[in-house]
C-alpha cells in the first residue's frame, strides 16, 4: 500500500476504533450504571426486605459496591493478558461477560420467591459485571487513543469520557418511560427486569464493531520488537512505575468519589430524604448528564490546547467550589436550581473524566500501558467510588440527617486529587507508538515529545 493509499486507511481505522470504543463502553455502562440507579430506588424492597429501611438501602448499595470491587481483579487480569496478548481480543471478552451478566440479572428470582439465594446470586452477578467493566474500561480507552493522532488524543479521550453520562440519560431514560406508562406495582413485579434483558443488544453490537477493528499501532510496534515476550506486565507496572500509578490513582479518587455521589447517592437523598418524586429524580439524573457529556468533550479537546495538567486542574478547582453549595441548592427542591447545580457538578466531574483515559495512557510506556492504567482507574473506583454511596448514607445517619459529614468527606478526596494533578508531569506529545526502551522507564524517566528526539 503506498503513502497515499495508507493515510486514508489510517484515517477510516482510527475513526472506527475510537466508535467501537465508544459504543461499546456505553453500552456496557448502561448496564452497570441502570443497576446504580435501581439500587437507591428499587431493589432494597426487592432483594433485602427483611431488614428496616435504612439498612436495606445500605445493603442495597453495598451490592453497587461490590461490582465496583471486583474492578481491580478484572483490571489485574485483563490488564496483565491485554500487556501480552493485544486490546483487541480482551475487549471481545470483556463486552460479551458483561451481557451475559446482565440479561441473568434481569432473569433472577427476588427474595419472595428463593429467599436467600436471591441477593446472594445478585452479589455473584455483579461480580461479573465489575470484573468485566473493570478490563474493558482500560481496554478500550487504550483501543482508541493508541489508534489516534498525537494532537488528537485529547478529543478521542473526551469522547470516551462521554460514555458514561451517555449511559445515564439512556439508562435513566429508560427507567423514566417504564416507571411513567406502568403502575408501581407493575414497575416492581416486573418492569425493572426489561433494560436487563435487552442487554443481548449489547453482545451482538460490541462483538460486531469490534471485530471491525484492528490492532493498535502501539501495541504492534511492541510486538515487533519482542518486548511482549520479556517480562511480567503487571509486576513491571508495580515495580518500575509504582509511584505513577499511585499518583494517578490518588488523582481519580475525587472526580471518581464525586460522581458516584451524584449519579447513586444523590437520587437516593432527592427520592428518600427530600421526598421528591422518582420521576422528577431521574429527570435530573438526565439532564445533568447532558451537562457532562459537553464536559467530558471540553476537557478532552481543551487538554489539547493547553496540556493536561492545566485542563484537570480546571476541573478539580471547580468541583471543590461547587461541593460547599451543593446540597444547600438541593434541599430548595426547586427543579431549576437542582437541574443547574448537578448539571455543573457533573459537568466539571466529566470534564475530569474526558482527560482521564489520555492523561493515563500518555503516563506509561506501551507493555504495562493496559496494566497500569487499569490499576489506577480501578483502584480509586475501588477505594473512593465505589464506597462513597454506602459511606454517605452512612454519615446522613450519623449528622442526624446534615449531608455536612459528606461533603467533609468530598474535599479531602478532592483536595488530594488536585495535589496529584499539579505534582505531575505534563506529557502532552509523548511519543506513544516508542519501542526503543519500551518498559524500561520508570518513574523520574522523561518522555521526550514527537518531533524532539535525537536520532543515534
């Protein structure tokens, strides 16, 4: 193939793979995310009626934490066998785990009809979902920025950063039509099962566009060179660029801690304790996400222009603002001031989010890439995301109902976050696709931008 008939080519793989990722991984957040939404509001009653109210929802939401748990192992052995053997084949497996689990979970029987096997195949199921979402988050972030231009990452990682508000106005647009045109009590019996069930959908299309796709040039510039066969990815990640990886995991502690506040908590706190309508709160779940998918593209396409340190540090200053008056707005119970401050609050989360997959990638060299990415996004999930709904119950509980206690929590996750940014180094530019010294740099190590190189 000649010059000319190759940068067409390049140009069609690299738009079909950032659309692969980005289907796919809304798609997959779609289901994670619809369960999120229905253990603040539903399933308490469902799966743990036996226990009071409070300590259902907690239950309940502690099951939403358990997928989040079992991230980290997903992104361990996804990550490690992604190192060896290519994006490409993980994300096949990833995106096909996740529907299977899901379409079971819209099958299960409740408490009522099997008693305790019901939340206990529940925690089993969303067990598969985390360990799924947990490789394919990475995966395919990888997927697109390894296919993209180096002054394009940024735009490609704002439109996988967009995934997940998408996932959430679909997921809760759906619950929204069910819950508008059934009664409760249909909604209960049965109506709650149908996104679930769809989630076939998910198989057939995820495993169609990425089968489309092919390898990433990053990774076969790796196998050219035979490092893939040298080494163990997940040990070289932890042992040569451990400090990366707890600098960029502290980083995503906050917009991750944040933004399960909002998408979880905060329809639990609008639905239980303001007494607003489900309707109304998933109404302002959607809206704010609108919001946030316009900030996962200004953050991602902004990280372009003025670097990603610059660009994360905007949005890290902005959601430590917003978290003083957050709740205050929100006890108004006034659609229009809940709309715009979640839409903010969301919005500048996202902002965060749309750099996250670029500002992790740029951060590795390409044989620990998929395996230090993947312990960094999923260890602040695990440490701050995943808690942070059951944590905020937990402290409405103890400040007698006050949410003070949980935006104490908010700051210092988010103040942490934002030391990390700015003590970070900036690696807009990097050169991705190197093979030189592949695996060899370690933290202190300085990428040297494309176009800088000294030849030898």
């Amino acid at each position: 193939m000649t010059a000319e008939t190759q940068r067409p080519a390049n140009a069609a793989m690299r738009t079909r793979a950032v659309a692969a990722a980005t289907i796919g991984t809304a798609l997959e957040w779609f289901d994670f995310t619809l369960y999120g939404a229905l253990a603040a509001t539903i399933l308490p009653k469902l799966f743990f009626p036996a226990m009071e109210p409070t300590s259902a929802l907690l239950a309940s939401l502690a099951t939403f934490g358990v997928g989040l748990a079992a991230r980290p192992l997903g992104a361990i052995i996804c990550g490690h066998l992604g190192d060896k053997l290519g994006r490409r084949n993980l994300l096949l497996g990833t995106v096909t785990i996740m529907g299977l689990s899901s379409v079971l979970m819209g099958l299960l029987p409740t408490y009522s009809q099997i008693g305790v096997w019901a939340p206990v195949l529940l925690v089993l199921l969303r067990i598969l979902q985390g360990f799924a979402l947990g490789g394919e988050s990475t995966g395919a972030q990888l997927m697109a920025i390894e296919h993209a231009s180096p002054d394009r990452r940024g735009k490609y990682s704002g439109l996988l950063g967009l995934c997940s508000p998408l996932s959430q106005i679909l997921a809760n647009g759906v619950l929204l039509l069910l819950a508008s045109t059934m009664s409760a009590e249909s909604f209960d019996a049965y109506g709650w099962r149908v996104p679930f069930l769809l989630s076939f959908i998910l198989v057939i299309v995820g495993v169609y566009i990425r089968l489309k796709v092919s390898e990433t040039p990053a990774f076969v510039e790796l196998r050219k060179s035979q490092v893939a066969e040298v080494g163990n990815p997940l040990r070289d990640a932890l042992r040569l660029h451990g400090k990366t990886v707890l600098r960029w995991m502290l980083f995503f502690c906050g917009p991750a801690a944040i933004f399960y506040l909002i998408v979880v908590f905060s329809l639990s706190y609008i639905t239980k304790t303001l007494a607003v309508p489900k309707q109304t709160g998933f109404l302002l779940l959607m809206g704010a996400n609108v919001c946030a998918i316009v900030g996962a593209l200004a953050g991602g396409m902004l990280s372009d222009k003025i670097g990603r340190k610059k660009a994360l540090a905007i949005g890290s200053v902005a959601t430590l603002l917003i978290l003083f008056v957050y709740f205050q707005i929100l006890d108004t119970k006034s659609f229009l001031p809940m709309l715009a401050i979640m839409g903010l609050f969301l919005g500048f989360t996202q902002f965060q989010s749309g750099i996250q997959p670029v500002a992790f990638a740029e951060a590795f060299p390409t044989n620990v890439r998929y395996s230090g990415s993947a312990l960094a996004y999923t260890g602040a999930n695990l440490i701050a995301g995943g808690p942070m709904p059951v944590v905020a119950v937990w402290l409405l509980q103890v400040c007698n109902g006050s949410p003070w206690g949980v935006v104490a929590v908010c700051v210092v996750f988010n103040l942490i976050s934002l030391a990390m940014i700015l003590t970070a180094p900036e690696t807009r530019g990097i050169d991705m696709n190197r093979s030189d010294a592949p695996g060899v740099l370690a933290e202190g190590a300085r990428f040297m931008p494309i176009g800088t190189r000294k030849s030898h």
